[in-house]
C-alpha cells in the first residue's frame, strides 16, 4: 500500500471518528449548554461544548488529527531503524578493495526496509564510489551529497504538514469573517435593543479562532519535534559514514 492511500484512508478515519466524536457528545452537549444559555447561565458560553460547537472547529480537528498521523508515521520511520547505527558493518575488515566489495556484497543482501534506510543507502552509494575511484576525497564528497540529499527529502516530504499547519488558522479566519458577518447582519436587532443575536455570531467568530491557533500550536511543536529528529538522523549517517568508513580508510592509506 503506498503512502498516498495510506494518507487517504488516515484522512477518511479522521473524518470518521471527529464527526463522530460531534454526533455523540458535542451536538447533544451543546443542546443541553445552549438550554442553560437561554435559562440565563451565562456561564455556559464558555463551555468548551459551545467553544467546539461549529464546523471550522470540526474541521480543524479532523485535519490536525491527520498531521498528527503523517507526523507520526514519520517518527516511527526514524525511530524502528535507528538500532542500525549500533550494528559494526566493517567488523573485522581491513579497508582493503577485497574486503570492502565484501562488505557491499552484505549491505546488498540486506533485505526488506532495511535496504532503503539513509544509513545502508549512503554506505553503498559511497563505497562502490570508492571501489570505482580509489579517492577518499570522491567518497567524502558522495556521503555528503547523499546526506544533503536526505536533508531536501526529508523537507519535502514535510511539505504536506506544513501546508496543514497553514490551513488550520485559514479555516479559523473563514469562522471569523462568517462570525462578524453574521454579526453586521444583526447589527439592526443590536440597536433595537436586542444584542443576543449579534454575541452569539460574535461568539462564532472567537471560538474558531481559539480552535484554530490553539491546534496550530499543537502541530508547530510536533512538527518542529519531527524536524530535530530528522536533522538528527541525517547528523548520525554522516558521523557514521565518517568514523566507519573515510577514517579507517585513511589511516589505511597511511599505513
């Protein structure tokens, strides 16, 4: 199953479960809160049942339920393979070109995931370069392309987070601008006297807002999280490729 329909059907169950999650508590909460309002408790306007009521909040949650799901298959992705960095892939080798296409030899044969991991790509990559070329320098330039390379890919695979993270204060400005535009409608009934209208748009207005900063707030820390991990992992192919690879090769060259 590729990623885009794993992104699809992780949308589809967002969607799913928030409207759910509206249908079974927040539709009868908010009936039950609005009740009161009318009963004169003033007090449940701040309900967060009342805070969550309209449906730029529901789609607020519904996406950001979805950036916590891409977020998250991208830490489990990093996470589940780093173990690789512990294993010696050069363990009892000699640097010389017969045990290196031994060691490329293995990393072929690896299998599964494993094969596609930065760590085990970018030792292939750099040491058929060495194989072909005999040049330390030319296998330091190729580890550092490939781990520029990670970089870029890892930013653009975040690319659909971060227009998430965009999105959801947008859908909280169309709450807003619905809210106050509701509320200049009812401006005439405000004058007369009558301003229960005009507070409940108004009330419109703020709450989809409030939803949409405080859940853009949530993504911005994770998304942030996912980046430190990534910029991690690209730091730890790098110090890898240099301790097990362009350093023992060298000290080979000079002895």
């Amino acid at each position: 199953m590729t990623k885009s329909i794993q992104g699809i059907i992780a949308l589809t169950l967002s969607a799913i479960l928030v409207h759910g999650f509206y249908v079974v508590l927040v539709e009868p909460n908010v009936a039950l809160a609005q009740a009161l309002i009318i009963q004169g408790d003033g007090e449940q306007q701040r309900s967060i049942w009342i805070i969550l009521k309209d449906f730029e909040q529901e789609a607020c949650l519904i996406l950001m339920f979805w950036a916590i799901y891409l977020i998250a298959e991208k830490f489990i992705h990093i996470t589940k393979t780093n173990y690789l960095f512990e294993v010696d892939f050069f363990k009892n080798c000699d640097m010389s070109s017969t045990a290196i296409s031994t060691v490329v030899d293995d990393l072929e044969d690896l299998k599964g995931g494993i094969a596609n991991t930065p760590l085990i790509r970018t030792l292939k990559v750099s040491l058929r370069r060495f194989l072909l070329s005999q040049d330390i320098h030319a296998t330091a330039e190729v580890i550092e392309a490939e781990c520029v390379a990670l970089g870029n890919k890892n930013e653009a695979e975040n690319s659909m987070i971060r227009y998430l993270i965009w999105a959801i204060p947008s859908i909280g400005f169309i709450g807003t601008v619905r809210g106050i535009g509701q509320a200049l409608a009812q401006a005439d009934k405000a004058l007369a006297g009558d301003i229960s209208g005009m507070t409940n748009s108004l009330g419109v207005a703020f709450n989809s807002t409030l939803v949409a900063l405080f859940v853009s707030m949530i993504l911005m820390f994770l998304l942030y999280q996912l980046q430190r991990a990534q910029d991690s992992l690209t730091v730890s192919v790098n110090d890898y490729c240099q301790n097990k690879v362009l350093d023992p090769l060298s000290r080979s060259r000079l002895n």
